[in-house]
C-alpha cells in the first residue's frame, strides 16, 4: 500500500489524507453500505487517529437503525 494515501466521500465534498498503514481492513456488507457502494459490500478500513488528518471540509453524522432496531 502506498503511504500517505487520500480520499473522501461520494460527493466530493470531504476529502482526506492519512500517512500510516491501516490497522484492519474488512468488507461491511450492511445494507447502507450494500447501497452506497452499488455492490455487495463496501471496504473498511481502520487507521491510527493521529496519522488521518481531514483536508477538505467538515463532518456532518447521521443514524439508520439496524434490522435489529437498534442504530
């Protein structure tokens, strides 16, 4: 993996840089992200905190529940 890798969300409007390897890597295959990524899954991947630094733009969250009822 080529380190410091960038990237950001689907519209563009947030973008990112992190300067270290991933801690973990999965595949989320929850319906948002079933959704969002048009496939059967989107990847994940876990970086340390102080190595990810946001370049473009600011957070904004939201909720979906779960198929269990839970968020």
């Amino acid at each position: 993996m080529n380190i410091p890798f960038t990237g950001g969300c689907a519209c563009g409007a947030i973008r990112y840089e992190c300067n270290a390897e991933p801690i973990v890597m999965f595949n989320c295959h929850c319906r948002d992200c079933q959704r969002i990524s048009g496939g059967g899954f989107a990847p994940v991947v876990y970086v340390p905190l102080k190595a990810f630094r946001f370049t473009k733009g600011s957070l904004h969250y939201y909720g979906t529940p779960s198929l269990a009822g839970g968020p």
